[in-house]
C-alpha cells in the first residue's frame, strides 16, 4: 500500500490519450541535444574568439617590418632592426640589440609613447 504511491509517483507522465508524453519535450529533454547545445555555447563563447584572435596575431607577425616598435612576451619594448627569417634583432637601449623568434612578439607598438600632461 505504501509502495503504491511510490511506484505511481515514480511513473513517466502521460499525455492526455493515455500514452506516454512525447513530442518536442521528449525530444529536447535527452542528453544528446543538451551534449550539442553546451558545444554549441563552448564553440561561440570560447572556441571561435580565441581562433580569431590567434589569426590577428599571425597575421601582425608576417606583416612586421624593420623600424617596427614591438612589445615581447617578457614585457621588452624595441625596435626591429634587422629580420633573418625567424628571428628578429630589436634594439632596447641604444646600442644594446637582442635577438628574438618571431613567435615571441606579444603586440605591436602603433602608437608614440603615452606623455605626461601635468596641469599646472
């Protein structure tokens, strides 16, 4: 007698005719869609970017030129001064050059050196 209402409460729902409740809820409850649908919001919101900001970057490393400002992935701030395939020879300091891989460029320096505008 108590097992009853267990078993009964443990039933699949039925639709209104008497079978089992199906259609569009049945089919977009399974694990499958749900296993496609967090693909799905991965690829958007992780995978895509990250591959579009890895082609910006490859596309900045084969476009960089002698007299190009680059910042490394050490936090080196130099000019190119001569390009041998891969490696890049930047100047530091003046008079100190450092030889690089092409790979180990972070970012290109567009911009003149932000000044200090003091008011007065």
């Amino acid at each position: 007698m108590f097992f009853d209402s267990v078993a009964y409460a443990m039933a699949p729902p039925t639709s209104g005719d008497g079978g089992a409740a199906g259609g569009l809820g049945g089919i977009l409850g399974g694990p499958l869609p749900m296993l496609v649908l967090m693909f799905a919001i991965f690829y958007f919101l992780l995978i895509r970017p990250q591959q579009k900001k890895q082609k910006a970057h490859k596309a900045m490393l084969d476009e960089l030129r002698k007299g190009d400002k680059v910042w490394t992935n050490g936090g080196i701030l130099g000019t190119i001064t001569d390009i041998d395939g891969d490696n890049l020879t930047i100047e530091i300091a003046s008079g100190v050059d450092v030889v690089i891989k092409r790979g180990f460029v972070a970012d290109k320096d567009g911009g003149a050196p932000a000044t200090d505008k003091k008011k007065k």
